[in-house]
C-alpha cells in the first residue's frame, strides 16, 4: 500500500500530493481524509507559509472515485468537517446527504478555510470533483496542458457538490460549462480569471514554488487575514449561500436519479462518461 496522499517540505512551502496516479488521482474517502491531515500539518507547522496541492503523474485530478477498486463511500471514517451523524448505517437521501455534506461541501469548505495561503499546481486532467480541489485554493498555477470540465449534467446532476462555478468561471461561463460538460484549456481558464499563471508544463514546478516562496515573505498573519478578507468578501457576494441553495438541488437530482433509475449518478460510470465526452 502506498500513501494516497504524501507530504514535503521544500523551503517554507509544504507540498501537498494527491498520490493515486494510476487512477489520476480520483479521490476516495481515503484520500479526502489523507488530504485533511496533510493541510492541518501544514497549518500547525510553523516553518510553512504556504501550501501547494500538487497530483502525481501526468493528471491533476480526474475528480470523485466513482468507480475503481478502493472506492470507499461505503466506509465509515471520523466526521471532521460538520456535526451530523455517520452515513454508514443510514439508507436514501439521509444516506447521500450525511456523505456529501461531509466529505464534499464540508470539506472543502474547512480547506477554504485554511489560515495560510494555498496554491494549485495543475497539469493533465482537472475534472468535476478536481476542480472542487482545485478551487479551494487561493491561487492556481496550471501547465499549458491542464484541462478542465465538470461534465455531471450528463448524470442529471447541475454541477459538482462544492458549486463554486459562477464565482469561479463567471455566470456566462459557467453556464457554458454545465450545458456542455465539455472540456476547456489552461488558456480559456485564464481568460476567464479561474487561474493565475498558465506555464509550460516543464515550468510548472519552479513557477508554482517561486510564486509560492514570494508569497511566503509576506508576514504570516498579515496572510491569514487578507485571505479571510477575500474568503469573506466572496462570501458577500454569495457564494457561500449560494452553494447552500445549490447543494439542495444537488441532492433533488441525486434522488430524481433513484426514483427513475435507481442510481444516484443515472447509471453513468467512469466508462460512460470517457464515452459520453468524445
Ligand atoms: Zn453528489
């Protein structure tokens, strides 16, 4: 067994490595669990001023485990992110609802809330739940061969649990990207302000850790606050009761999905989907 997620040191960042590449890093409990201790490390470790998320091999994140081996959703791990009962012995919508709360919204929501600044270092592909990861850092650097999508409206479903998209993409945008679940590029997704720096892909590791080591000069609680002050003014802006809102209709397609076909997702797995978008 190796570690879903692994943890280092260079200089004053920690890097963070989602560490599945085999399965491009589709993210199971495990992993989400792996990836909650990583960052409190990072928090608690005061040599570190900024945290740099980073997937192994040639994708970033091709988004939830919805279909390999160690897809863990049936498992029963320590609640961390909100105060709600374990998923494990409850059925239907309560079943799905406990889950997702915790594992999805609740979690990116708490790193969201991370005291120092994080950074995204995207390459490959950044699908559906990569991109929640990926939008919960403060910063992205992407390579000129990232590529993002969140193709869920092909399960019925309007978009991934954390529903960061209008504030992320723009309202026009991110209707774009919903109605069509197709793919854009690094370019597109700086156009737009999604990212920060598109980099070619041999650059991507110096340009994220010299951003990173410049951010880190800046004192550490002056950081802490100007992160809050965005995190805040976005949240004046209504993000956080939108993905409320938003997480509701989640959760009305999820059980629409049961009701007609008896699967959450509309019978679509990783297979389907790889069909579906090409
Ligand atoms: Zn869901």
């Amino acid at each position: 067994m190796t570690d879903v997620v692994t943890y280092e040191r260079r200089g004053r960042a920690a890097l963070v490595t989602m560490n599945r590449p085999r399965y491009r890093n589709a993210q199971n409990s495990a992993m989400t669990y792996a990836l909650d201790e990583a960052f409190t490390r990072a928090v608690d470790d005061n040599e570190v001023a900024v945290i740099v998320l980073a997937g192994a091999g040639d994708h970033f994140s091709a988004g939830h485990d919805i279909g390999t081996p160690e897809r863990d959703a049936d498992t029963s791990f320590p609640r961390q992110a909100v105060m709600w009962w374990d998923h494990t012995d409850k059925a239907g919508a309560d079943r799905r609802y406990a889950r997702e709360m915790e594992v999805y919204l609740g979690m990116c929501r708490r790193w969201r809330e991370m005291p120092k600044p994080a950074v995204a270092m995207v390459q490959g592909a950044c699908i559906a739940g990569g991109l929640m990861l990926a939008w919960v850092c403060d910063l992205i650097v992407a390579a000129e061969d990232a590529f993002f999508a969140d193709p869920v409206l092909r399960m019925g479903i309007p978009g991934v649990e954390y529903f960061a998209h209008p504030w992320a993409l723009g309202p026009r945008f991110a209707r774009e990207v919903l109605f069509t679940g197709e793919r854009f590029d690094a370019r597109r997704a700086y156009e737009v302000g999604m990212v920060n720096r598109v980099v070619p892909r041999a650059e991507l590791e110096s340009a994220t850790f010299a951003l990173a080591e410049r951010i880190a000069t800046m004192p550490a609680f002056g950081l802490a606050l100007a992160k809050r002050a965005v995190n805040q003014c976005e949240d004046q802006m209504g993000l956080r009761a939108g993905m409320d809102a938003v997480f509701g209709l989640h959760h009305v397609a999820h059980a629409h999905n049961v009701e007609v076909s008896e699967n959450p997702l509309a019978g679509m797995d990783p297979a389907a989907m790889k069909r579906a978008a090409s």
